[in-house]
C-alpha cells in the first residue's frame, strides 16, 4: 500500500521524497546504502528510483546541491560586503545566519561521512567555501586592516594566500565546534550568540597581524613581528 501511494505522488513531489529519504540514508550510513534499501525505505521499486536519478552519483549529487549550495543565501555576502556597518556587526550578522543552517546534526553528519568516504560532496563543499564564504570574509578583513593601518591608498580589495589561510583557519573553528557540539556530543552547552562573537571577536584580534605583516612589506618597513 505504501509503494502505491508513493508512485500517485506528482513526480516533483515523488523525487523529493527520494531525495529526504537518501540524504536520512546518507547521514546515517554514509555511501553504504544501496538503491534497494533506498526503494524500500521510500516504499517504491528500483526502477522507479532509477526515472528520477540515473546513477547513484546523480544522487549524490542532489543530495550535495539539497544540503550545501542551495541553503546558501547570496543576500549573506550582500550584507557581509556592506561596509556602511562595522565589521565586526556585519561578521556577527553573517555567523548567525550561516549557523542556523550548518548548525544541525543531519548537514553535520552528511558533511562528516562525505569527508571519511572522499565522496565529491565535501570536495565541491570546500571550493564552495573558499569562494563564496571565505574569500569574501578574507577581502573584507584585510580591506579593514589595511584602512586603519595606512589609509584609503593602501585599502584594496585583495587578498594574499596567508591572509586568506588567517580567515579559513578561524572559519574552520566555528565549524568544528558545531561538529564536536552537534555530531560528536562533546561540547560545553555554551549559546551559539556567544560562540559566535567569540569566533568573531578572535577572528578580528589575529587575521590584523597576518595582514599587517604583508602590508608592511608593500610598504617597505619592517613586519609587525
């Protein structure tokens, strides 16, 4: 009876349902389930399966833009690049949003086991990041830097490798404590608000020496340290 009701499903609404049910599978067993399991946890046979996602790649792959790219709002780096707002309001305003989404156990455990299966997920996941989150944050920080340290002639839009690196590493951390707090359970029941302005707060204390030390050389003094 299940199958039967599944398959009068309006197709878009019958792939969906595929696509709720392999991304559970997935975050629960990484890439270990098969189309049969999938089939009978939707209710459906293979071949059904098989008209909406030709291989299971093409299902992985849907399960990457579902859970990654299309939570992605590009009205956060709108805001972000706002530099009417203080940076370090505009770095909060970000976090807070980008948490809401990535700070939930099933995104945690689909990002986790794509990273231990070297699924494609985690490596398109990571570009993803270093483009459209990171590097944007990075500009934004060293433009910051660079104004308060010489002055509009030397604030450019750019980044250089380390300073990009500063930015990721301090990214990597707020993640990895969403990870230890939402996957691994061994986290202190800290608020998310006041992790945030912490990460935010540290971010802001070190990227400045790491931007300061190549704006030095452009310069001609010496680094900061």
């Amino acid at each position: 009876m299940r199958g039967r009701e599944t398959k009068r499903l309006p197709k878009d609404v019958r792939r969906s349902k595929i696509l709720e049910v392999a991304t559970e599978l997935f975050s629960k067993n990484g890439m270990s389930f098969t189309t049969r399991d999938l089939a009978n946890a939707v209710g459906v046979t293979q071949p059904l399966i098989f008209q909406h996602f030709e291989t299971k790649e093409d299902l992985v792959d849907a399960i990457y833009l579902e859970q990654f790219e299309n939570l992605f709002d590009d009205a956060w780096i709108s805001d972000l690049e706002d530099r009417s707002v203080s940076l370090y309001q505009r770095l909060v305003r970000f976090y807070e949003k980008y948490t809401e989404v990535v700070f939930e156990e099933k995104w945690m455990r689909v990002y986790f086991w794509s990273a231990l299966e070297g699924a494609e997920i985690n490596k398109r996941y990571t570009r993803f990041v270093a483009e459209h989150i990171t590097k944007p944050i990075a500009v934004e920080v060293a433009w910051d830097v660079r104004r308060a340290r010489s002055g509009e002639t030397y604030a450019v839009d750019g980044v250089t490798d380390a300073e990009f690196e500063a930015i990721y590493t301090a990214h990597s951390g707020l993640l990895y404590f969403g990870m230890r707090k939402y996957l691994f359970q061994d986290a202190p029941d800290i608020d998310r608000t006041q992790i945030i302005h912490d990460c935010v707060a540290s971010m802001l204390h070190g990227a400045p020496s790491v931007v300061q030390t190549y704006l030095s050389r452009s310069l001609g003094a010496a680094p900061p340290y």
